[in-house]
C-alpha cells in the first residue's frame, strides 16, 4: 500500500464532504486503514490531527465565503458543516483572531489551506538513512513494565507536555522513582506510546521492564504487553523529536520492508487492553547521544 497516496484519497474525501457530519471512520475508510491507525499516521504524515485538519479547512471554505458575497453567516456555518453559528463563530474567531462578521467587512488578506508544502518531499539526513539501513529485528515475549503512565491529546494545545512532565519527575532526586520498583528486568528505561485512538487521545509511560507486577509499588501503574516481532532502530532523541524518523519510517521504510504495523488491541485476561506500544528505548548508550526505536511490526 502506497501510504501517501491512501491520506491523498481520504484528504480529497474530506474536501468535497466538509459540508457533511463526515467522522474519523468515514475518512479512514477511504484509506482502508482502521480509524485509530490512519488518525496516527495522517498526524504523522500532515502534522494535523484530522478533527484539526477537518476543522481548519471547513473555516477556510467559510472564509472564502465570507470574502466574496453575502450569505447569511449561519447559512455559511452550516454550509461549511458546524451545527451552529454559536460554535461557528467560536472556532473561526480563535482561527483568524475576528469574528466572522468582522472578518466580511475587513475582508483581510488571508492564507490557503491546507499549505501548498504540507506535501513536500523531504530531504532524508545521512544519519537517519543510516539508521534506516542499519535495522535489525527481534521477537519479544509478552512482558510487564512498571512506571508512571499520563494521557496525552494530540488535538490539544499543549496535549503531549504530560510526558516531558513524566520524564522530570522519573529523574527528579537522582532518580529515585525507579530505585523504588523491585523485580527490574535490565538497565533501560522506557518511555512507550500506546492505546492511541480515532480522537487522538494515547497512553505514555516512563518505565521499566519488570518481571513480575506483583510487588507493585503504590502509586505505580504497572502494564502487560503481548509479545510481537519489533523493528529496532537506533537513532538519536534530535531525530526523534524531530518528527522525521517517524515521517520517513511510514512513508519510505515501512512500504518497502514487507512489513506492517502491529494495530492490534489485547483484552484477554488482563484487567487493561493496549495496543502492542512503540518504545523508546534509552540504555547505557544514551550517555553518548545514542536511544533505539522499536517498531511493532508483522510480515505482510
């Protein structure tokens, strides 16, 4: 599957129905992607969450209408696919800083959307070529972690600073959160995403592998994980934070690898369900800049 060209066909979906109640599983069906799989990777891909980008491009088309005629503005809110003018006039004044009624008399200046380089090809850094020719696989059984767990929001402003706030406080006094969970399986910790969904809310947990979650520490969350085959990459947190590992990880590694990602969800006897987590893993090589990436993935 050409992964670019399934967001092309759901983004061209979107354009000509932003009018209608369209929902994340109109849009992901067009891609022939699960709901919660294709909203991560349109995130990845757009840099828009599709609630954000649905939204910002219904206020574009309304804008464009405000521009050029006279259409009542609630006409134009329920053209554009609000419910109200009330929410219509919220969402607009917080894109453009003036209200719609404002915005036809002014008749400001104002940008296209979506931008014309939010599909532009990007050139790959050597080092994370290199990382991508470098990868190796291992299978991992099913194992427990023990940590801190925050819910983070990829449709909020501000919806993944939760997990810089779980990193400062593992490390906070000489780390003494992990010195406090019995039974460590290694020397690395974790920091893992997972049970991501449609509307664009996941799970993160800074951890560390366990072998039993028995001993339990109060106050800890403790997970299971299901065992899976993991892509491993090694790369750096700049190219991480970056976004283009992930980028060129859907849009060039993964098509051409005869792999898949793992979208499963696991409820068996567990008291918790969680989709098979990508990990970050930070070892003794993290003192030289150095962290791994696995990538749950299955052969195709």
């Amino acid at each position: 599957m050409d992964i670019r060209q399934s967001i092309y066909d759901s983004v061209k979906f979107m354009h000509e129905n932003y009018g209608e109640q369209i929902v994340i599983a109109d849009i992901s069906s067009q891609a022939y992607l699960s709901p919660s799989y294709f909203s991560s990777v349109f995130r990845i891909l757009t840099g828009y969450t599709v609630k954000s980008y649905l939204n910002r491009y219904r206020l574009y088309r309304a804008a464009q209408e405000l521009a050029r005629g006279n259409k009542r503005i609630i006409e134009i809110a329920f053209d554009a696919g609000f419910l109200s003018q009330q929410s219509f006039t919220k969402s607009f004044s917080q894109t453009y800083g003036i209200t719609p009624a404002q915005f036809r008399l002014l008749k400001p200046i104002f940008e296209t959307f979506p931008p014309e380089n939010i599909w532009k090809e990007r050139v790959i850094p050597m080092e994370l070529m290199d990382c991508f020719k470098n990868v190796r696989f291992i299978s991992k059984d099913a194992f427990f972690v023990a940590g801190l767990e925050v819910d983070i929001n990829y449709n909020n402003k501000g919806g993944t600073d939760p997990i810089s706030g779980a990193w400062d406080l593992w490390k906070k006094n000489d780390y003494e959160i992990p010195k406090l969970i019995p039974d460590i399986v290694g020397e690395a910790a974790y920091g893992m995403t997972h049970s991501e969904n449609a509307e664009g809310t996941a799970k993160y947990n800074v951890c560390v592998e366990v072998s039993t979650l028995d001993n339990l520490p109060v106050g800890l969350v403790g997970r299971r994980f299901e065992a899976s085959k993991y892509a491993v990459f090694k790369t750096t947190l700049e190219i991480l934070w970056s976004g283009e590992f992930w980028l060129t990880f859907y849009t060039k590694w993964l098509p051409e690898s005869g792999y898949v990602m793992k979208d499963e969800q696991v409820r068996k006897n567990h008291p918790t369900f969680s989709r098979y987590p990508d990990i970050e893993v930070y070892d003794k090589d993290f003192a030289e800049g150095i962290m791994y990436i696995y990538a749950p993935v299955v052969k195709k």
